[in-house]
C-alpha cells in the first residue's frame, strides 16, 4: 500500500511538472512543416507572433469592450526590454474617447501628447488584430466613468478653423398666358458668415425684381454674433436675430434685436436629446434589465444588486407602452409596465431647457422702440409629468404661457394656456384674450392603431399674436384697423390611422373643423385614404371634402387614385418610376394625370420629371430637369398648354466658402460643415457626400455635418490612383455648431515595386526583414525572394537574417526614374550582395 502511494505521487509529480513545462513555454513553429527544400532556411522568428507588427504609425479602429469608440492613430515600437513584446502609445484625446476615470489613469498628471497604454496595463489589456486593423480593449467596468449611452466628453467639441462663405439660391420665373399677359420676375436669395475662432457671424437677405414692381430693394433679415457656451450646454446669440420659444404644446418666433442665450439639445448625448422614462426599481442580486416594445426588445443591461436607475434609454420613437423585466441570477424575472408616449413634447425626468430673449422688435432691418423680454422654462418633473411657462413683456404687449404634458397608460395628454394683453395701436384700444391648446396622442401597438387629437378654443375675438399687434402700431402707422369678424374661436383636428398588417396597408383617416367670430359658419375638411403596395407598385386611394356653411355652393368631393410603377425591378441602382394620378370631383370634372420621374447617373445626380395631366377643357404638359454636381446645383422648369399658354423657370444653388488653403465651391452649404483638404488626391470623390469630388487645387466642401456628435468623412478607396498612398481614408470630427471644420487628408505619390532579389551565396530565407538606410523596416521577404516595397526611394537597402547573414542592394535615381512611369507598381530584378 506504501508503495502504491508512491507511485501515485510520482506520477502527480511527474505530471506537474510537465504541465508547468508546457505553461512556462510559448507556442513555438517548427519549420519543418513546410514543404520544400528550402523550408529550413525560412526565418520565422519575426513572423510567430501574431500581434506584432513592424514598429511604426498605424490607423486603427479601437473597440473598448467590443464596442466600437473611435479610428485612432496608434505608435507601436518594440519593447527594448522584451523582444516579444511591442508598446503602444495613443493621441490624448483618444484615451478622453476611451473615458476611463481617475481610479486608472488622471490626464490632468499626464504631460504627453502621446499616452503610453502601460499606464493603463495593469487592468486594462490590448490586443491588436492587425488583420482587422483594430485595437481590441477591455477593461472593468469600475474603471470606466458612468455616462449615458452617446456622450462625449465636450472638451473634444471641436471649434473648426476660420473661414468665410456665402450661400445663393437664385429663381428665375418667366409666364406667358397670352394676350399680353406676361409676368417675368426674379428672386435672389443670400446667406453668408464668418468663423473666427469660437466667435461666428451669420447674415441672411433676399431681394427680388418683377416686370410688375420695377424695385430691387434688398431685404435683410438677419445679422448675428453666434457663441457656444459649452459649461452650460447653451448658444449665446447678439444681434439680429429671430427668437425661438418653445414650450410643450407650441412654438412662437419673431425678429429681435438683442441678446439671446437659450439651451441648446444637442449638446446633449444622443441618448438624452428625446423624451423616453427612466427605468427604476431593486435588484437581489446581480441582475438582467431588459426593456420591450412591441415584443421587441430595445434594452438589455447589467445591474449590481441594490436600487438601480437607468437615464439613458433610447426607444426607436413609436409609442405605446414599455414592459421592463428584471431577470435575477437564479433565474427570477418580475415585470412591470410604463407608460411611453412620442407624439407628446414630454421632457425626460429631472431634465430642463430654457431660452431667454432681452431686445426690441424689429422688422427686416428696422429696429421700433418696444423694448421686450422673453423667456421661457420647461421642466420633467418625472416619468408622468412635464411643467412648460413663457412670458413675453413689451411696453404694449403682454403674454404668459403655463402648460403640462402627462404621460399616461391611456395616453398622453398636453394643456397649454395662454394669456394675451395688447395695447393694439395709439388710440389705446387694449385687447384681453385667453388661448386654451389641447393635445392628445394614444400609440396602440399591439392593434398598430394611432389616434392624435389638436383642439383649440378662444374665449373672444381679441386674441392677436405679438407680430400682429406690433405691425399694427408701427410697420402699418396705425392704419390698421382691428378686424374682430373672422378671427378664430374654435379649432380642431383629428387624425386616426391604421396599419392593416404588411400584406395589407394602411388607412388613414383625418378630419379638421375650424369655427369664426361674428360669422356663422364653420369650416370642415375630411380625408380617406388607404395605401398600399405590391411588389414594388406602390398605389394610394381615396376622398377628400371640404365644405363651408356659409356659402352653400362652396362645397367639394374629390376623388383620387395614386399608381406608382417602377420601371425596372431588377437593377436595385435604378430611381425610373411611372406615376398616374386621377382626380374626378362631384360635377363630374376629371383630371387624369401621368408622369415619368427618376435619376441616372453613380451618384443620382441627374434628375428629371415628365408629367402631363388632362382635365375637360385644359391638357398640360410639364417636365423639370435638375442636375447637381460638386461645385453648383442646377434645375429647369417647363410647361405649356399647347396653345397660348407657357411658363419656365431656372434655378441655381451653391456657395463660396473660403479657407486657408483657397477658395472652394460647393452646391449647398449648411451651418456646420467641412472643410476637405487633399492635396495630390485631385478628383476624387467622396463617400460621405452626394456627388462631391476634390477639385483641382485638392480642395472640397462636406456641406453638412451633425455638432456635437461623431462624423465620419471618408474618401472612395475606389478612385484614388494605384500610385497614391493616403495617411487615412476615413477621418472622424466632433464640430460644435455653426463651426467649419478643416479635414486634412495626406497623400504621397509613391513608387511600388515587386523586385525579384538575387543571391549568389544562398538563400534569402522567407520572413527577412528589409531595412533601408535609416534601418527601418520597409518590407519582408516573401516566396522566391521577392519583396514588395509600397514606397521605393533611391538608396541602398540592407537585410538581415538568422543574425548573422547580411547582404545590400542598391537602388539608383535611373531605376527610381524607370519606375515612376509603371503602374499599380514596377517589377525587376536586382542582385543583393
């Protein structure tokens, strides 16, 4: 028994120890495996490692606990200390992106602009996967700061560069409908700005000509200073601006000149920018939070044991209600339901927007002496209830504004009240009235069923809103006189629609009543329709009435039928649809109507519409050809009765924008945009824009970007020369609002080479490593001794292998020369001595 025990002991022993051979080992390859006759002289001690790669500067996607943060530059070099082993090093406001808190690394103690991840390594780990080009992290949640899903830090809000712009929209409209009745006029319209530094200036006119008012008078409607405050997520605007009060049940906008400081949404993470509730409630343990709508799930999160609260849900913005459940460890699950409603401006709990006016009013360019003060404030109490206020105080204009917003299980209700005062003109005829709004909104999901309900009443004939009362007083010298018939006393509209399953369609119904002050009649308008499709034919159908009590005649049926075809099924690039339209009304009148509209070209660019509709005593032919390129948007206009009767018009849209490197035109121009600098790239277009290519000097405009929120700007792999090689073909900006933002894509017209080496003494192994004359690495040697250098230079080159062999080449400006001419790349053959 004794002896048993020993050999029981020998053999753990044994096996122990074997195990910690095998464990104190790495993986090695032997080379024997390959076939060949030259298998042993392979050098694959720089090749076994999967992770490392030759010491240099790479762009990499990073993906911190396999979500996607950024596409980051990232310094790898070899570990002096561990030839196993590389270091990676990574731009500051990269690890700002990765947001690890201050329990594993505090930036404000970091002088470098470069951060090395060992700071980090002693519980976050790198892995690069250099055949996906990306930088796996993970790291512990406690060592990640707690942020609601969509922040970014503000500090990346990116200012842009200085620049200058202007925008036009330009209509020419010509009418010939005989007999000398000719109208000929045309509208420009301007928009231009300037960025400087954190300061932005925007300017916005129009003016027109006609053959009937010979006045070109230009009209300006806007001249403002623009400034974000990022510490308290809000714009600072001075100036001439227009206001923009928004409350739960309405939004009011008139001409200031003045000062403006309001919240601005969007500064907020994307999470938090519309209304959804917050989840709440307890955990036993370690527990599964999971939100449904629909049956399909929207949420899934990890919650320690303990109360827990979720701020950040993001709902696909249908309503209807949210059923949570908290699945426990043991496998436990307790549900309960919220109440979750998207057609009501309901504010998330705890969350506020504000905006405050001080100024006076003013028309176009023209400033009046009513001093004013506006403000409003709105407030998410909780889950179940919004509180919204404004006022306007003027010396001869008064309006407060109280409502709420409820957010129920039979839906979701909106109260608005607004009180009026005005001194309407100097003969002090002061108007009170009161202005009650209603909303309602309930969002079936299970019976795909939406019903929304707007009404309006108004307790007399003397509410008038503060544009009205304030033309009056000044921009009508008093001329005005109050009109109390006809102002409004009651409004309401009802919409219901349906979704009758996918093979189905969908009906709608509407309904609209509006009634008068001192006029006994009312307005009514009633809509049926119904949708559908069918194998890519889409058709639409149904009536519309409207009637007025006070004229009995004054009432209308329409019927209508809607067929749209597309012209090609199978070639998913194709936009080719025929459309045909019929419109009988109730005196038997038909209008039919045909039309063929669509878009050629890559990138759509080509647009065009040919219609023709026939009726009882008119046939009218009308088509539109539209075209847009990089540097300007062009469109047409034509129609003609085939008689007497014409009518054409052009339109043109671009801007201007000028930067420090030129000036760059551009098709259409929003606040925020890109500035795209490539130079040696000339001609090549982009994929985050429609039909936009750099222009001769390597210059183009992205017209539009999202402040405040990631944006990616990417060249088209496809059309950059096989002889070019870009730093990155896709680069990422976080602009603040109304910023332009300067893009710089470096390029470098390389020379490629696949040379054959020739060795006399013996064989280059496969896996040596090529160096150039400053000893970095510029290729390996592959099968056959060949090498393919992206970035061939004059000079001599140098490999090494088994650490000992050596042999050079050398590359001359004549062979340099030669190759410059061979494309994608040359080939030749050089003996290595």
């Amino acid at each position: 028994m004794k002896h048993l025990k020993l050999r029981y002991s020998a053999l753990a022993l044994s096996l122990y120890l074997c195990h910690q051979n095998v464990v104190a080992q790495s993986p090695q390859f032997d080379n024997s495996f390959l076939y060949g006759q030259n298998s042993k002289n392979i050098d694959i001690e720089k090749i076994i490692s999967s992770d490392k790669v030759a010491p240099n500067d790479y762009i990499l996607d990073l993906y911190l606990n396999d979500r996607y943060i950024t596409r980051s530059v990232v310094h790898i070099t070899d570990d002096p200390n561990d030839p196993q082993k590389q270091r990676y090093c990574i731009p500051r406001n990269t690890v700002k992106q990765l947001d690890f808190n201050t329990k594993l690394i505090d930036l404000d103690q970091v002088t470098s602009d470069c951060i090395d991840t060992r700071l980090m390594n002693h519980v976050v780990f790198w892995k690069l996967n250099m055949a996906e080009q990306r930088v796996n992290i993970t790291s512990p949640q406690n060592m990640l700061n707690e942020r609601p899903l969509g922040y970014i830090d503000p500090s990346l809000w990116e200012d842009g560069g200085n620049s200058g712009f202007l925008k036009y929209y330009y209509n020419y409209y010509n009418s010939d409908y005989g007999q000398n009745n000719q109208q000929d006029s045309s509208f420009l319209n301007l928009n231009a700005g300037v960025n400087l530094g954190e300061w932005q200036f925007r300017h916005s006119g129009s003016t027109s000509f006609s053959n009937e008012n010979n006045t070109e008078q230009y009209v300006s409607y806007e001249n403002k200073l623009l400034r974000v405050l990022p510490s308290i997520k809000s714009q600072l605007t001075l100036g001439d601006f227009y206001t923009n009060t928004k409350t739960i049940n309405s939004n009011s906008s008139f001409a200031v000149r003045g000062v403006q400081i309001a919240s601005d949404d969007r500064m907020l993470p994307v999470s938090l920018q519309s209304y959804a509730p917050n989840i709440t409630g307890y955990a036993k343990g370690n527990a599964l939070v999971r939100v449904r709508q629909n049956q399909q799930i929207i949420l899934e999160r990890t919650v320690p044991a303990g109360a827990f609260n979720i701020t950040d849900l993001q709902t696909p913005g249908t309503g209807g209600t949210l059923t949570v459940d908290v699945v426990e460890a043991n496998g436990e699950t307790h549900s309960f339901d919220l109440p979750y409603n998207s057609y009501i401006q309901t504010i998330r709990a705890d969350q506020f927007r504000y905006q405050l006016a001080l100024g006076s009013f003013r028309q176009n360019d023209k400033a009046y002496d009513e001093q004013l003060i506006n403000a409003s404030f709105d407030y998410g109490l909780n889950n179940f209830m919004s509180l919204s206020s404004a006022g306007l105080i003027s010396k001869h204009y008064q309006s407060f504004i109280l409502g709420t917003a409820l957010n129920t299980q039979i839906g979701g209700f909106a109260f608005e009240g607004n009180y009026v005062k005005a001194d309407f003109n100097e003969s002090n005829q002061n108007l009170d009235s009161f202005l009650v709004n209603m909303r309602y909104n309930l969002a079936m999901n299970g019976a795909k069923t939406n019903i929304s309900i707007n009404s309006s009443y108004y307790n007399n004939d003397q509410y008038y809103s503060f544009d009205e009362a304030m033309q009056s007083r000044y921009t009508q010298n008093n001329a005005f006189s109050i009109a109390l018939n006809g102002r409004p006393k009651t409004s309401n509209y009802i919409q219901l629609t349906q979704n009758l399953g996918q093979s189905y369609g969908a009906l709608s119904v509407n309904y609209s009543q509006y009634k008068f002050w001192h006029a006994d009649n009312k307005q009514n308008s009633l809509q049926l329709s119904y949708s559908n499709n069918y194998k890519g034919i889409s058709y639409y159908f149904g009536l519309q009435r409207t009637e007025n009590d006070q004229y009995q005649s004054d009432k209308d049926t329409q019927y209508f039928l809607n067929v749209n075809i597309p012209l090609s099924f199978k070639k998913q690039t194709s936009n080719l649809r025929l459309s045909s339209e019929l419109y009988p009304d109730n005196n038997s009148l038909n209008t039919n109507q045909i039309g063929l509209f669509g878009s050629w070209g890559e990138n759509q660019q080509l647009g065009y519409n040919i219609n023709y509709s026939n009726s009882k005593n008119t046939d009218l032919l009308s088509g539109s050809l539209s075209y847009k390129t990089s540097p300007v948007y062009l469109a047409s206009t034509y129609t003609t009765d085939f008689d007497a009767q014409r009518q054409y018009s052009v339109q043109a849209q671009g801007a201007i924008v000028a930067h420090r490197h030129g000036i760059t035109l551009s098709n259409d121009l929003n606040d925020t945009y890109a500035i795209i600098h490539a130079k040696g790239l000339e001609g090549i277009s982009l994929l985050s824009g429609n039909n936009i290519k750099v222009d001769r000097w390597g210059n183009a405009i992205l017209p539009y970007l999202n402040p405040y929120q990631y944006n990616s700007i990417a060249l088209n792999p496809n059309t950059i020369p096989l002889n070019t090689e870009v730093n990155a073909t896709e680069l990422q900006v976080i602009p603040k609002s109304n910023a332009s933002i300067l893009v710089d894509f470096k390029a470098l017209k390389s020379n490629k080479a696949l040379i054959e080496l020739i060795h006399h003494d013996s064989v280059i192994p496969m896996g040596a490593q090529v160096l150039d004359a400053s000893n970095h690495v510029v290729a390996s040697v592959g099968q056959g001794q060949q090498i393919f250098i992206s970035s061939l230079k004059a000079g001599t080159y140098s490999i090494n292998w088994n650490n000992s062999n050596t042999c050079q080449f050398n590359i001359s400006d004549e062979m340099l020369k030669q190759s410059q001419h061979q494309i994608p790349f040359a080939s030749f053959s050089t003996v290595c001595k």
